[in-house]
C-alpha cells in the first residue's frame, strides 16, 4: 500500500492561503519513520474529490486528507468520499453527542434551533465511518477504508493527524524508513549518468538511483548529487557500486549519507 496526503480547498489553488500541511505532515512522518508515497492538491471540485478518492480507495492506499469536511456548500469531501465507496452518508452518533456538547459549551443556544441542527451536518459521515478526536472543539473528523478526513485548520488538522499517526496508524511506524548514500560529481552530465543508474536498478532489487542536478551551488557550483535509496541493507552494496563505476575522469566529493526524510539538496 501507498501513503498518501490529500490537500484540500480553493483558497489553497487560488493563493488565498499558502499550504503549511505538506512539509508539516513530512515532519510528523519522519519523527516515526514513516514515507510519504504522494501528495494531490484538489480543489473543492465534487466529481474530482470523488474521483480522487476512489482511486485511492481502489488502490487499497492510506491516505491523510486536510480540509472541506465543513457544513458550507463549498465543503464536499464528505459527500465525494461517500460517493467514491457508493454509500450514504448518515449522522454519527457520536460525532452527534460531540457536536451537540460543543454547542452547549459554546453557549450556542438551544440544539434544536435551525443553526444548531445546521452545525449537526459536519457529523454527517459516509456509512461505516469511524470518528477522529478533535481536542481543539470537539468537531470530529472521519475514517474509513484506511483513509482519514481532517479539517483544513491547522490548529485543528495537526494533533488529529498526531492522533491517526500514533492509534490507527502506529503499526506503520518504523515502515518507510530509508537510508540515502549519495557523492556529488562534476564534470558529467546526467546523459553520461544514466547508464550506470540503469545498471544498478537492474542489479539491486528495491534501489532507486537518484539524480540532483545544480547549477549555482554556494560551494560545489555546477555539478551533480547522485545517489541510492531503499532499505539500509541493500545500500551499502549499491552505492559501492555506483562509486566503483563512475566514469573516468569524473571528479566527486565526500560521500554524504543521510535519512531519505532529511535529505537536503
């Protein structure tokens, strides 16, 4: 399976808010060792969010997905998600329990008013759904199917997702860890590179070969990051490789080595 986040909203598309969850989310993953496989930024577009969501669905991935699980006509998550699996939506009890305490201790009157029944839809989850905690106002998001519905508020997203993170997801911790081993070389081209990328990933299952070009480096200038990837046992092996078979006359720099989550080009 993948893991996936899914950023959510026209204010984010538009520029009218800059995005803070991907390198957030990044943080949250590395400290538990953890890879994130994609990232999808969708506006709040029905037939796009319902497509989205049943790709995801139908590749069997988990997905962390921020934003439109509001009440407002511009919020659709809810309803595209329910959409994707072909199922109503329907009210949670206990989302109903959660919001209806939330109006009582905001002072919001009394639950039955036209507003107050209007707040009940933001527990209107797709059938089957379980609740996710909110300790900010007690307005819960949703999971289901492995893919988990937060707000698009950050003060609110963040511990919800910390939550996900360590219950339903803590048996992933540990899992998408990678180990990076890469030189920097100058005096090549990337065309003169690829054969021997090539080479390796033929010969050490689970490796990718990376190439990170530059130009305007403060201290090595122009030349090139190459490198593997994958689980620490394969790595060492194909990066001797690589180091073994640069091409002659090429020129290269210490060997760096680092955590895929902590790579800095």
């Amino acid at each position: 399976m993948g893991l996936g986040l899914y950023i959510i909203g026209d204010e984010i598309l538009s520029g009218k808010r800059q995005d803070k969850h991907f390198s957030h989310v990044l943080g949250l993953l590395a400290a538990r060792r953890m890879r994130l496989n994609w990232v999808q930024y969708l506006g709040d577009d029905p037939a796009l969010l319902a497509a989205a969501f049943a790709a995801s669905f139908g590749r069997g991935d988990v997905a962390l997905s921020c934003g439109g699980i509001g009440a407002t006509p511009d919020d659709h998550t809810r309803q595209s998600a329910a959409q994707a699996l072909g199922v109503p939506l329907e009210l949670h009890p206990q989302a109903r329990e959660l919001i209806q305490q939330r109006i009582r201790d905001a002072g919001l009157g009394d639950v039955d008013t036209a507003a107050n029944r209007q707040r009940l839809q933001m527990g209107m989850f797709p059938q089957g759904s379980a609740i996710i905690p909110n300790p900010y106002n007690r307005i819960p998001g949703f999971s289901i199917r492995q893919h988990f519905f937060v707000p698009g508020f950050p003060v609110m997203a963040w511990p919800m997702l910390e939550w996900v993170l360590d219950g339903p997801l803590a048996h992933l911790h540990g899992l998408g860890h990678q180990v990076e081993r890469a030189v920097i070389v100058r005096n090549a081209l990337e065309s003169d590179l690829t054969p021997l990328m090539e080479d390796i990933e033929r010969r050490f299952a689970g490796i990718k070969v990376f190439s990170l070009p530059s130009v305007d480096h403060p201290v090595w200038g122009r030349h090139i990051e190459l490198g593997v990837k994958g689980d620490a046992s394969v790595v060492e092996q194909a990066f001797a490789y690589l180091r073994e078979h640069l091409p002659p006359g090429v020129w290269e720099d210490a060997p760096i080595s680092t955590d895929s989550h902590q790579t800095s080009a």
